[in-house]
C-alpha cells in the first residue's frame, strides 16, 4: 500500500457558456486529472482546477509541482502515512489546488484498499447533499431565466448570485429581479472581492428587504481593516472564501471579525485539511457551508462526498451544480441532481469511474 507512481493529465473541456465574475471568467476546463498508483494496482484519482486569478496556480504549473516535486517527495510512502504525506508536501509553500488533488486521490486510493467509500471513512453523516446553483454575470432577465430552469429541471431551491460589478447597482438590480420572480427561494451573494467596503455596505443596504441568506468576500482579501469595519456596519452575515485558504487563515480571519462564516471548499484544501478547517468551525461555533471551484463532475464528487460525511456541512445546500454548464466530462457515469438533492457513489473510495476515451480526446498533452 505504497505509494509508486502518481500522474497528472492535463485537459480541456469547454463550457457551453462562460461564468463571469469579478475576478476573471471561465471558458473551459482547463484542468489536471490527478491519478495516484499504489505498488498493489489501486489507482486513487482526483481533480485539480487551477485558478490563476485566485491562487496563482495554471495548468502547466499543476502538472510541474507534481510532477517535479510532489511525486518525487512521497514516492515509496504508505497511503496511510497521511501525516508524512502532508509534512513533504508542505515543504513546498502555496500550490493549495495541487496538494488537495493529490490528498483527495490518496483517500480515494484508502477507500479502495479497505473496500469503505470515502464518505465513511471522513465520517459517514448521510447519503446525500441538498444542491445549490451558483449564477455569474448576465442581465437580470437572464440570470432570473436561468434560475427557474434550474429549478424547474433539478428541483434546486438555493441560488448563489455572482456580484462585484461596477456600478453596484447592476447587482442589486439582478438581485432584486431574482427575488421577485422567486419570492420563495434561497438567496445569497458572492462579491469575489469586487467591491470595496463601503460599496458593499451600500449595497447590502439597498438590499435589505431581499432576505439574503448570507454575502461572500465582497471586498479585497487583503483590505484587513475594511473587512472588519464591513462585519460591524452588516446585518447580513458574513462567509470568507479566497481570504482563508488555510486553517491559520481561518483562524487570522475569525479572530479579527473580519468573517462570521466560513466557505470550505474540498478543490482548495482536500479532505484533510477540509477536516481540520471542519474541526475549527465547529469548535468556535461557526458556520460554514461547502463551496464550488467552478468544478467538473469529478470535482463535485469529491465534494459531497465530503459534505455528506460530516453533520455541519451538510446542514446547507452544497455548491455542486456548476457542472451542469459544461459541454461535456470525464466520467463514466454522469451525476444525477434529482428533487434538489445529489446522492453520494457508495463502493470503494470515491466511486470514481473515468471514460478512457473521453480521457484521450479532451487530454492536451498529447
């Protein structure tokens, strides 16, 4: 149960339509599947997303990390020596993508060799996550048309808004639409860091009768005093996503009442950590709820089956739905969103069955 070789394939799958937010936009899915082989034939598999306009990662430098350092340092370690893993790994400094996919396919790996699916070793909670549908950029008649389909279609009844524009005023507008063809559904917003303390206090002001769940990172992550000052003018809550990559993150965050919820998404900080950033939360009395990457299926997998096993992710809709906007993907066997809610792949591991074939057209390495 060693580990003896670990890949990374780069590939692309285009989106039949861009999401658009503050920070940048997405065309395709230009990502690195990430397969970790044990010396007894067990290959655990993951996903990597990177996000250059977020951590700094690309494609080229995913496959770079892992393949000149990460399977070089953990090459011949057990899969169960997580703790070993994790300490070569963190030799390296950032990479947060990189190093999750690599944690994720070791558990994967783990769930195999045992012949327990991942959902029961991280904790085993349910079965299943209610969904939620992220919304980027568009005119508020678009954004409200694509939420009834969603909701017509899946059953999902809890929508992530994409704001940040510049004017403001273009989010509240769309938000407002929302609100009134959906009178009935959960709403809350994410700025990417669009707007800056005082815009989002204006705006979160001139949408106070839109009963917003929660706001996400409306302002710079690095704006340490402007954060704070956002949480004491808001009555919405406040979830930190980009600002808290890391468990000294969270804690930085939580403690200088620049957050009062955290965002944990498994893409960025695989399930180890995923845990540890869980254990925090939870100690401290904080919410969270799992967010997306702009994920594939394979992507969304990982992350309910995260979400399902633990009591205090799967209390809130998961964002698990962004797949939907691809024009294709790599497994096998598709993913159902059915009634609102997405059933966990029980079996060994993470259930994770890739289609060969789509592997070898959508790989860009060859």
């Amino acid at each position: 149960m060693k580990i003896a070789r670990i890949e990374a394939i780069p590939y692309a799958i285009a989106y039949r339509k861009p999401l658009v937010f503050a920070s940048g936009e997405v065309h395709a899915a230009e990502h690195v599947l990430v397969r970790v082989h044990t010396d007894d034939g067990v290959v655990g598999t993951a996903d990597a997303p990177p996000r250059p306009f977020t951590y700094g990662e690309t494609q080229a430098s995913v496959r770079s990390i892992i393949a000149d350092h990460f399977a070089p340092a953990i090459d011949g370690v057990g899969i169960l020596e997580r703790e070993v893993v994790h300490a070569r790994l963190n030799r390296t400094v950032g990479n947060p993508v990189a190093k999750a996919a690599v944690d994720m396919a070791i558990w994967d790996a783990i769930g195999q060799t045992l012949g327990t699916s991942v959902n029961e070793l991280l904790g085993g909670f349910t079965d299943r996550m209610r969904v939620s549908h992220m919304i980027g950029f568009a005119p508020p008649e678009a954004m409200v048309s694509e939420a009834e389909q969603i909701r017509a279609r899946y059953g999902i009844t809890t929508f992530k808004v994409k704001v940040g524009r510049q004017p403001y005023r273009l989010d509240v507008e769309a938000c407002r639409a929302l609100r009134t063809a959906m009178p009935d559904v959960e709403i809350y917003i994410d700025g990417n860091r669009g707007w800056t303390p005082s815009e989002a206090v204006r705006a979160l002001r001139e949408m106070a009768d839109l009963d917003l769940a929660f706001a996400e990172e409306l302002c710079p992550a690095d704006d340490v005093l402007g954060r704070r000052w956002l949480v004491q003018h808001s009555a919405v809550p406040m979830y930190a996503d980009e600002s808290v990559p890391t468990p000294a993150d969270v804690t930085r965050e939580l403690l200088a009442g620049a957050a009062t919820g955290i965002a944990i998404k498994t893409s960025r900080t695989g399930f180890t950590y995923s845990q540890r950033i869980l254990g925090q939360c939870e100690g401290m009395g904080v919410e969270v709820y799992l967010g997306n990457q702009i994920d594939t299926q394979l992507g969304s997998l990982c992350a309910a089956a995260f979400g399902a096993a633990h009591r205090l992710t799967a209390r809130r809709p998961a964002e698990l739905s962004n797949y939907l906007d691809m024009s294709d993907d790599l497994l096998a066997e598709p993913l159902v969103i059915k009634d609102g809610e997405l059933r966990v792949r029980q079996g060994p591991g993470l259930g994770i069955a890739i289609d060969e074939q789509k592997l070898a057209h959508y790989r860009t390495d060859s």
